[in-house]
C-alpha cells in the first residue's frame, strides 16, 4: 500500500482484496479493528471542533485542491475503477469525473450556504435562519460505484464543515485508499488549518460500518447500498436521532410510447439497461413498450443485445464487462430460472469465456415478461431486461409505480400530454423521472436518490447539502419592548 502513500496503519493481512477482471487476489490487507473504528470517531470530532470555524469559502479552498488533485490523477483513478469494480475504460473515468464535478459544484456552494431572512409579526425584531456544521459524517459506500458516491457526500461535507469517515464496500477498499491519498496531496497543499482527521478511511467487514452506525458522535450517515442494508442501518441511527441518507436499490423502469424517436429509444435503453453491467442502482430493469411498437423496437433490441462487445476492461473497449463476483452470477441465473417458469422468453444471459473461470463475464438478458411479476418485481444486481407489452397509458403508469423501488425512470415520448403526465403528481413516483433520457447517468447538479425502499436519501446538488448543516432560527430583538408572539401577555 505504500505506492498509495497510505499511513493509516495499514499492511498486508487477512482481506483479500479480488479483481473481477480476473476472479484472483490483486491485494490483501489488515482491517481495521473495532476499537480503531471508535479512535477513528474521536479524532473526526476533534477535528469537527477546529474545522465548524474556517470560514466555509476557505473551506471550499480545500474542495477546490482536491478538485486540481483528482485532475492529475484521473486516469490512474479511473483504471483502480477498472481493476476494482470491472467498468470499462469509459465508465471508471466516468466515474472520476463526477468526483471532480462536484468539488466544482461544492467550491460554488462555499460562498453560498445560505439561510432566509422571514418576515416577523413583531416591531422592532429581525427573524432569520442560518446554517452551521453539524458534525463527523460517516459515510457508506457500495462496490459498483467505489469512489463517487464518497466524494457526493465528502466534498459537501467538507465545505459544511464536517470531517468524514468513510467505510467503503470491503470489495473496492483499494479505490478508496487511492482517493484517500490523492486528498492527503490537496490536504499538504492546504497547510495548516486543516485539522488531522478530516478524512479518514475505515477498511474491513460490516462490523466497522456498524461503529459508525451506533456512534452518537457520528451526527449524519450516508449509506449507499442494497434496501436490506437500509432496513437494518436506517433503525439504528434513527433510534439514537442521528440523521440518516439512504440511498437504496431501484427498480427502474422505462415507458416507450408509440410516438417516439425509436432510434434514440434503443441508444438510451442499451445504455441503461446493459452499462455497468447491469450493476449501477440507476440501471434499467425494466421496460414497458406501446403494442404498436413493440415488433420494431423489440427485434433491434435483440439485435443489439446480441452484438454488444463483453471483455477484460483492461485490456479492451468492450462495453460490458464482468458481474462482481460468483454470487452476482447465481443471483442473476436464478432471477432468469424464475422468470423462465413464469413464461418468460429469454435472450443473451449466457457466461462468456473471457479470461479465467473465477470471472464472470455474462451478455446482457432481454427478457420478455408476459406480465409484470416474480423477480420483475425485485432488483436483480445484473444485467437483466424485462421487456413488457402495453396498451393502456394510465395502466402502464401504475405498473410503472407498482414495485418496491422508487429511484430512476423514464419516459420514451415526443407527445407532451404523455410527457407531462409522466412528471406530474399521477406519473412516476421515482427521485428521478426523465424523458427521452435512461435511467442512469444522472448528472452531480441535481439530488440524487429516491422514494420508497430506495430510502428518501438526497445526496450531490441543489439543496442536498442542508443534510450536512444544522439549522437554527435566530430572533432579534432590538426595540425597548418586549412583544410577546401571538399577541400574549404576561406583565409582572
Ligand atoms: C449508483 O449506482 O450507486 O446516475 C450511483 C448514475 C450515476 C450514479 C449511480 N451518476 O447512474
């Protein structure tokens, strides 16, 4: 680890840290223990009592030599995504970029954590609200997307005010130890007045992220991952009234209606749908198509399907490249054996012979569903497509909202009525609803995350960042009265 210039403790140990690329060990090393889990906390809040009182455009300074800093190391960040996570070239630089977007995003907001100046009933008083640092964010992230997300929530946190304490998956530690050391470059280059602790990073198993999750000092948690993860963290920071930001599985889906640009349709499901091999929470997984259409989109879905290029991220451009790991490949065998028994026809879904066997490269699966059920209903970790037949346009938007997840969707339409009803109050019940757009690929300006069992967390731009600060609502007083509110009187 010394090449990342790690000095967290860190040496070679028990964890075995394996590529999907290959399926083979690239690293191993020694996890944290729990009682350095709880070190780590302490030294976060100590450093949140220096940190909470650099002006916040300082603070965005810091944000901003992070920002130069991933620049310099984009492409060797990009190709740790590659090796870690198994994006192709395109993505795991993909990837950097939305770490370095939004430290541009996070630099502009320094100067601008505003609070309201609201009008009061009383003469003489002045009634605002201001924004201060809420404390040690602890941050939780996923294999699929090893570094962005962190950095969403970091640069925020930061120019909030707040250290952070990152647990990533114990699948793609090696990403985050290299993010890690590309900050420690943007620290020495600050100088001084930033506090030791301001980022650290926890590697090993759930135990660690359970410290932070218990930890009364740790004020927010951020948790990317699977609804199952939500279900158990959301209780725990909830019953100690910490804050939580969950940002959970999907079940996204897209509506092809008769008027669209089927061209443009195909591109945007291809990506959606096959991306990342089907690993990103935005994926699309399912598809809704108008009957009148269904015969042209269909066959040149297959078609694509059947062309799209599975290889070694490293050593190609292939579009898609491996599952994460062997259970990634079970999970997506066995959502295709059920659908099958539901009468479901399947096309693609088969293992690739790229590199060795403990990889698993698959092609992409269109499934045709005859209905909406079993594992349509559920997210699959993997590049799998229900595609189903509609008629009725009110109908298809209450299939659309008729599963647990409530991330990313989108509408394939040139006729405005459809369009708007799609995005009104009767439409997708989604975070994210888009038109003639996928699912994935959102861009940092706008709050990422969902409703339902996607968790209701909001993380990246427009207002997320409140979720980092405290709110408090400030009245003065600067007459020689002493008006009571609503008009109530207490004279003594
Ligand atoms: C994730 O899969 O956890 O919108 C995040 C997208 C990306 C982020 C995905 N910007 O697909």
């Amino acid at each position: 680890m010394a090449a990342c210039g790690v000095t967290s403790g860190l040496e070679a140990g028990d964890m075995t840290v394996l590529s999907p690329v290959t399926g083979t060990a690239v690293a191993s090393l020694k996890p944290h223990s729990v009682a350095e889990a709880q070190a780590m906390v302490g030294k976060a809040q100590a450093a949140f009592r220096q940190w909470r009182l650099v002006p916040g455009p300082r603070r965005g300074e810091l944000v901003r030599l992070y920002g130069e800093e991933l620049r310099k190391a984009k492409e060797d960040l990009g190709r740790m995504v590659s090796i870690e996570a198994g994006k192709s070239p395109s993505e795991g630089l993909g990837e950097v970029q939305e770490m370095i977007d939004i430290c541009d995003f996070a630099v502009g907001l320094s100067r601008q954590l505003y609070g309201l100046t609201i009008a009061t009933e009383r003469a003489g008083h002045r009634m605002m609200e201001t924004w201060h640092p809420l404390g040690v964010v602890g941050v939780i992230t996923a294999f699929n997307f090893p570094c962005a997300p962190w950095c969403w929530n970091t640069a925020l946190a930061l120019v909030c005010g707040d250290p952070v304490i990152w647990k990533p998956s114990e699948k793609t530690p090696l990403t985050a130890l290299a993010c890690q050391a590309v900050f420690e470059r943007a620290l020495a280059r600050f100088g001084a007045q930033a506090p030791e602790g301001l980022s650290q990073v926890l590697i090993g198993g759930p135990e660690l992220g359970e410290v932070l999750v218990e930890h009364e000092k740790v004020a927010l948690i951020s948790a990317t991952g699977s609804t199952r993860m939500g279900r158990t963290v959301g209780p725990k920071v909830a019953a100690r009234f910490g804050k939580c930001i969950l940002e959970l599985g999907g079940n996204n889906a897209g509506i092809v209606c008769p008027s669209a640009d089927l061209d443009m349709a195909l591109r945007a499901i291809a990506f959606g749908a096959m991306g990342t091999a089907g690993q990103r929470c935005t994926t699309l997984r399912r598809l809704f198509v108008h009957e009148s259409i269904y015969d042209q989109l269909v066959p040149a879905l297959k078609k694509a399907y059947a062309s799209v290029s599975v290889g070694n991220p490293l050593e190609s451009t292939a579009l898609v490249g491996p599952l994460i790991d062997q259970r990634a490949y079970d999970s997506m065998l066995g959502a295709l054996a059920e659908a099958r028994d539901l009468g479901g026809v399947v096309h693609g879904g088969t293992r690739e012979s790229v590199g060795p066997d403990t990889a698993y490269y698959v092609k992409p699966a269109l499934v045709e569903m005859p209905a909406q059920a079993g594992p349509v209903k559920r997210e699959t970790f993997a590049p799998i497509l229900y595609v189903m037949k509609y008629s009725d346009f009110d109908a298809v938007l209450e299939a659309h909202n008729d599963v647990g997840g409530g991330l990313s969707s989108a509408i394939f339409t040139t006729d405005l009525r459809e369009m708007e009803t799609f995005l009104s109050a009767r439409g997708s019940d989604c975070g994210i609803a888009n038109v003639n757009i996928g699912t994935s690929g959102a861009e940092i300006g706008g709050a990422f995350g969902g409703e339902k069992e996607t968790g209701g967390g909001r993380e990246s731009g427009s207002d997320a960042w409140r979720a980092y600060m405290r709110r408090a609502t400030n009245t003065i007083n600067y007459s020689k009265d002493l008006p009571l509110a609503q008009g109530v009187v207490f004279d003594i």
